[in-house]
C-alpha cells in the first residue's frame, strides 16, 4: 500500500515542469543576484575612478538609472518566483487530468483556456528575457574593452589608451569622464579586484539571463505539449460519453423488446 502510494505519487509529478521551473529559479537568481551586485561595484567605480557624483535635484542621470534598474530587479525577481509556482500547479493539474481522466477530475474548457493563455503569457515572458539578455550583453561588452585596456597597458610599455565614457552614452557630450593609462586613477583601478570582480559578475548575469531564456523555450514546450494532450483527452472523453450513452440506448431498446416479446407471449 506505501509502496505503491508512492509509486502513484511520483507517476503524478510533472518532471518536464519541474526542470524548467528550477532552471527559470536558478537563471533569475542568478541574474537578479549578480546583476545587483554588478550594479553596486558600477557605481563604485564611477564614483571612485571615473571622479563622478550625483546630479543634484530631479536630474536624470547615469546613477538614478542604476537605482532604477535595481527596483526592476527586486520585482522581476518577485514576480517570476510567483509565475514559476503557477507553472508548476498548472503542470501538476494538467499531469492529473491526463493520468486520471476517468476520474474525478473533470477537463473542462476552462483548464483548456487557462493553459492556452499561459503558452502566451510565456512566449511574451520569452520575448521580454530575450530583451534583458540583449541589454546585459552592453554592459559585458564595455567591461571587456576596460578589461582589455588594462591588460594592454601591462604589455605596451608606454601606451596611452584612454576609456572615454562619452562614447557609451554614460555622460552627456559636455561632459569629459576619462581615464588613461598614464594616470594613476586608471592604475588604481586595474589592480583592484573590484573591476574584475564586477566584470565576472556581469558576466554571470548574462549567464543567468541565458538560462533564462532557455527555461521560457522550456516551458513553451511543455505548455504546448499539455495542451495538445488536454485538447485530445477532451475528444476522447467525448467519444467515452457518447459511447455510453449509445451502449445505454441500446440496452434500454434491447431491455424494452424483450419485455415486449415476454408480454405477447403471456
């Protein structure tokens, strides 16, 4: 009895759902994780190396969008913990609804609908990290051209390289916010971990943001698959109910007959 328990209990789990839910917690963490941190160490640098401060008053600047950016963080971070534990009950519903179509689970037409606006809420969501994976990817890449300098720096005895960060849109034009490699602030800053450190943990938001993606395909895969299996188990069921009842007609006309003949016999 335990043993076959739970046998039935782990046939009923949605492993298909499950994997993809833990990839989506791990790709969201890490990107949400990471990319806080990344966030912050920019802003030590800037403030640090780069000799930048905050505009004063209700100026928009390259700080309040660094701000901002972490306020979205907090909630995408909330709001796909929320979205993967509605995945998960929809897998497991749409897994008992298969295995126990007999049942006492009924498919309707709304769990029908329910699973068909989640293969588009999804596909939306894919869309929208594709986006995040994209915007991640900029930072990456200057963080690379600044790692790159440093190491030629090390290389080129008497090089002057220079990071302007005007020409990434950080600073407006008026604004000159440098760094060469004859200065000591840029010295500084190579040796220090905190631009390496920030650079990889760029990196592994990218990572996170990837992964994912790949969760979203995932479950776009799932999702479509459980429809298509709802969708035919509604026709079967249809088909069992029509069946029946024709088997009930029958046996009620062949029940009728019989009493028919028995009468006129009598």
């Amino acid at each position: 009895g335990c043993f076959e328990c739970c046998i039935k209990c782990l046939g009923g789990i949605p492993y298909a759902s499950l994997i993809a839910t833990i990839l989506l917690y791990a790709g969201v963490a890490l990107f949400c994780g990471c990319g806080h941190e990344a966030l912050s160490g920019t802003v030590n640098i800037l403030q640090t190396y780069f000799e930048m401060t905050r505009a004063a008053g209700d100026v928009i600047d390259v700080f309040t969008m660094i701000d901002i950016f972490k306020y979205v963080i907090y909630g995408v971070a909330a709001a796909f913990f929320v979205y993967g534990i509605l995945l998960m009950v929809e897998g497991f519903f749409t897994t008992g609804a298969i295995k126990d179509l007999y049942g006492d689970f009924k498919i309707t037409t709304c769990g029908r609908c329910v699973s068909a606006w989640f293969i588009m809420l999804t596909y939306i969501f894919m869309l929208a990290w594709l986006g995040v994976t994209a915007f991640t990817s900029l930072p990456v890449y200057m963080y690379f051209n600044l790692w790159t300098i440093c190491q030629n720096a090390t290389v080129v005895d008497g090089a002057n390289l220079c990071l302007d960060l005007r020409q990434y849109g950080i600073v407006t034009i008026g604004e000159e916010k440098k760094v060469c490699t004859t200065s000591e602030s840029f010295i500084k800053m190579c040796d220090s971990n905190e631009l390496n450190m920030t650079f990889h943990l760029f990196i592994v938001a990218l990572a996170g943001a990837g992964a994912a993606v790949i969760a979203m395909v995932h479950y776009l895969m799932v999702l479509s698959a459980n429809w298509a299996y709802v969708k035919d188990a509604c026709r079967m069921q249809k088909y069992e109910d029509i069946k029946s009842k024709e088997e009930q007609e029958l046996h009620d006309i062949h029940s009728t007959r019989s009493k028919e003949r028995l009468n006129a016999y009598t």
